[in-house]
C-alpha cells in the first residue's frame, strides 16, 4: 500500500503536523482499510492538541482485486492524467486486457462511496446513477436544496441518502423493483468501462429509455 506525509496546519489552534495519506488503498490486501474509506474517516484527522475535527481530502485509487474493481476519485480535470497511470498499472499487474477490470473515475467521496457499493451488491452502476439522479431531481422540484447524495449500506439495507443545505438527511430505500425495471428498459452504447459516470455520461450514451 502507498502511503505519503504530507503538514497541515490545525485551522483552530495553528499547530502544524504531519499526517498520513494513502494514494492507493487496495482493500484485498487491506481490508481493514475499507470501512474507513467508505465511512469517510480515513479523510479525519482530529488535532491532537485541541481535538479539533479537519478533514483532508485528496485523490484516491480504490482497488479491489477479487471485485476487479478500480475506483479513481480526482476531479474532472485530472482525469486524462489517471487514464494515462492506469495504462502503466495495467502493465505492472500483467492485465491482458483493460476490460478484465471494471474501471471508474469519480469526483468525491459520495460517488466513490456509490460505485463501490453498486459493484459489492453486484448492480449495474450505470442504472443506481440514473436512480440517484432521478430521485435527487424529485427533491429539487419540491423546491428543496440538494448539496450531496449517494448509495449507502446500513445494517445491511441499501439506501439512498441525501443530504440538504439545512443540514438534514434524506433516506431512500433502494428501489429494486424499480431497479430491475430500469435494467429491462434502458440500453447504454457504452459499459462504463474508464468514464465518469454523470448525468453527461448517461445523456450521452442512453440508447433508449
């Protein structure tokens, strides 16, 4: 697993420290690395002086070998350089193939949180995308102020969960009825393989639906 320092400055106290950030994370090798991720405390990093909560985010390759799953988080604009490092990963696993992995980019922690999840449960991720989306454009049009939603697993339940610009959350049941539909009626021109899945994406590459 690659993991790199890197000083941060305590925003309350000022007390500058060194903490660690993991590029990579390959949850096969290193499981127990997986809840932090998907919970998001892998980010937090409490001061040590006054306790005060900061979280760093920064880009991270999700890797899972049984699941042949890689999941890049970066931004949108970084992504063309990603493209290029998983040609040389691709290389150092002595993949034949780049179809013999599921490869996706994201551009935060809730679609990161998403995709994994969509892939553990064995659903087309494509299709929980276009649910989020849909069930997210629902809330707008009831006038409410939608900052993030993604695909959770509580207590083994799968769940939609929105979070608003007052600060409340929103929990959907996944609908698999609904789900299984939508699996019958839309056809993609594209698997998905190495894009971001957004609404850009779905528009572009809906053959029907």
């Amino acid at each position: 697993m690659l993991i790199t320092t890197e000083n941060i400055t305590c925003p309350a106290c000022e007390k500058q420290r060194q903490i660690e950030i993991y590029p990579s994370v390959n949850v096969t090798l290193n499981p127990e690395f997986k809840e932090p991720l998907m919970t998001g405390e892998l980010f937090d990093h409490p001061c040590p002086e006054c306790g005060h909560p900061t979280r760093v985010m920064y880009n991270i390759l999700y890797h899972d070998m049984e699941k042949r799953l890689m999941v890049q988080m970066a931004q949108p604009d970084e992504i063309e350089k990603y493209e290029a490092e998983f040609a040389h990963h691709k290389v150092l696993l002595k993949l034949s193939k780049s179809e013999d992995y599921n490869v996706r980019y994201v551009p935060d922690l809730g679609s990161l949180i998403t995709t994994v999840n969509a892939f553990d449960h064995d659903l087309d991720d494509r299709i929980v995308n276009v649910i989020l989306f849909m069930i997210w454009s629902d809330y707008i049009s009831e006038g409410r102020e939608i900052e993030d939603g993604y695909l959770i697993e509580h207590e083994g339940e799968l769940l939609y969960i929105f979070f608003d610009d007052k600060g409340d959350h929103l929990l959907n049941r996944f609908p698999q009825e609904a789900y299984d539909e939508l699996v019958e009626k839309i056809e993609f021109d594209h698997d998905g393989n190495h894009s971001l899945i957004d609404m850009e994406w779905i528009s572009q590459h809906t053959v029907n639906g």
